[in-house]
C-alpha cells in the first residue's frame, strides 16, 4: 500500500514498507488495543493498522477507535461466514462480480451494474457487497491491497438505485474497508444521474471522492483513464475492450466462487447444524471480545494526553 496521501488513484501504486513514522504510530494503536482474540488480531496486521491510520490522516486515536468499530462490526456482522449460497441470489443478473481480469497492476477488479438491479432488499444488497469485498480482498495479490470498480450505467434509470443502499454502501466501504477502494470508474452515466451524485458526494470522504472517475466511450480524454489502467486485450467489451468473451455468466460465476469459498474456508456453506452446536460458545466469546473493545476505549483512549 502507498503511504502517500497524494498518491494519484490511477498509479495503482503498490504496497510499500511504511516509514518509521507510521511504524511508530502503528504500535501506538497496538497498545491502544491491548490484547485481542486470535479472530480479531487477523485483522490488527501491520498493514491493515496504516490502512485505519492513513484513512485518519494519520491520528492515532481516530484510527484506534475507528478500527474497534470495525471489529464490533465483524463480530456482529460475521461477513467471513457469509458464503455464495447464501447471496447467491443477489448475484443472478451480474449487477456486481469480480471480473476475471485485473488491472495492470493486479488490482482485482468488480464489475457493477446498477441496471441489473434484481432485488428489494437493503439488508440483502448490503450482505451481497459484502460478501464481493471479501472476495476480492482473498483474491489480491500480495504486492496490492487495493481493487478497482467499474460501474456500467448501460440502461440505468433512477428506479435502480437508492439513496439508502447508497449511504450505506458508502459507510461500509468507508469504515470498515478503509484504503480499499483504488479506483473507481463511472462507466457512461446519463445526464439523470447527475443530481444523485450531487444528493451522494456529502456522504463520501474527500479521499474516497478523489478515486472516482467519470469515463465517456464518446470521449477520448477520458477513455484514456481506462487504456492507461487495462490491458485494452482483457478488458470487456462493453467497457470499450477487445475482450468479447468475457460477459457475465451466472451458472459460470457460481462454480467460481463455489471454488473460492472451498478454497478459503474449506466449505461452501456455514452449517446450520455446526452454528446450533457452537452458537452458545461462539456468543459467549463474541460477547468478552466486544465488552474488552469497549473496556479498553474507557480505560486507554482517555488517558492518552497527546495524540501523534
């Protein structure tokens, strides 16, 4: 991950060591957090503390607390046990996928279109997102921690969105997968759309704001973001690539991520029977983990007197 705050979104900048600084900071929040379940340090990394520290600014008890917000939130919201038939569903028209090539950079790349909207849910839309950012982070590579989106508005009307989907959209992404998102690409917008990107943008950070792009197949300069990014070969067609034999399949799509939840979590669904024999373990465990997090923000935060 880039450490540069003004590090261009299309650069594609792969992760480098930190600074001493940001070393110095990410021990800070270590001790801020004390100990931690073997659960909840898989995601207190080295690498995943700069992330919370560089969506702060650098603020060592903004990324603190930002970051036990996050483990409240996985504990409760269990998003690595969400599997593909749980969402399966949601995914059936491609309104979101991980396409089967990345940037040039290896940034996995998820194709979104809000034309094929397919569902009422929030609830369940929300979870379907969730369950592609999982996957799209088990799938990077080590030298990245960042994805790209391309957003096809191809048959795009305001009946396809929400304004609530997209708030929440834009808290999960923001608090939860902080320096995730590399890029975003607003693929032939209609002039419609216009007004809710004005109704959006307040929701969105000024960082996350910087990553979205707006590309027009009519024009030049801004196809150029996409040439600059994709090998123009493997990118889709309806992208403006050369690549025709990648649209979405679903039946296609289903094995692949079949594939990928055996093969990072052994299984292809959370057994019900598994959670009923656990379930009073795993709650008691979840709730001592929760209560330290928030015993830990009385007890330390407060008596920090400076901050780095």
């Amino acid at each position: 991950m880039s450490y540069d705050s003004n590090n261009s979104p299309l650069s594609g900048s792969e992760k480098t060591f930190p600074p001493e600084e940001f070393l110095n900071k990410i021990n800070e929040v270590k001790t801020l957090l004390g100990p931690l379940t073997e659960k909840s340090s898989e995601y207190c990394s080295d690498d995943a503390i700069a992330r919370y520290l560089a969506a702060r600014n650098g603020h060592v008890k903004k990324a603190t607390k930002m970051l036990k917000e996050t483990l409240k939130w996985r504990i409760q919201y269990k998003p690595e046990e969400i599997r593909w038939e749980e969402i399966s569903r949601e995914a059936e028209t491609g309104k979101i996928y991980r396409a089967n090539c990345t940037d040039k950079y290896g940034r996995p790349v998820l194709v979104m279109r809000p034309s094929c909207q397919n569902t009422k849910s929030p609830k369940g839309q929300i979870r379907f997102l969730v369950y592609c950012m999982e996957n799209a982070i088990l799938n990077l590579p080590d030298h990245q921690d960042q994805m790209v989106w391309l957003i096809d508005f191809h048959g795009f009307n305001m009946s396809h969105i929400s304004v609530k989907v997209s708030r929440e959209t834009a808290h999960v992404l923001q608090e939860h997968y902080p320096e995730r998102l590399g890029l975003a690409v607003l693929y032939n917008p209609p002039k419609i759309f216009e007004p809710f990107w004005k109704m959006v943008k307040p929701f969105l950070d000024p960082k996350t704001r910087n990553k979205v792009r707006f590309v027009y197949s009519d024009d030049n300069v801004s196809k150029k973001i996409l040439e600059d990014i994709f090998d123009m070969e493997q990118l889709e067609v309806a992208f403006g690539g050369n690549n025709s034999d990648s649209s979405f399949s679903f039946e296609k799509y289903a094995e692949r991520m079949r594939e990928d939840d055996l093969k990072f979590f052994g299984n292809t669904t959370v057994s019900s029977t598994s959670a009923l024999l656990t379930s009073s373990d795993s709650e008691v465990s979840d709730s001592t983990e929760m209560k330290h997090l928030e015993d830990k923000e009385d007890a330390k935060i407060p008596n920090q007197t400076a901050d780095s």
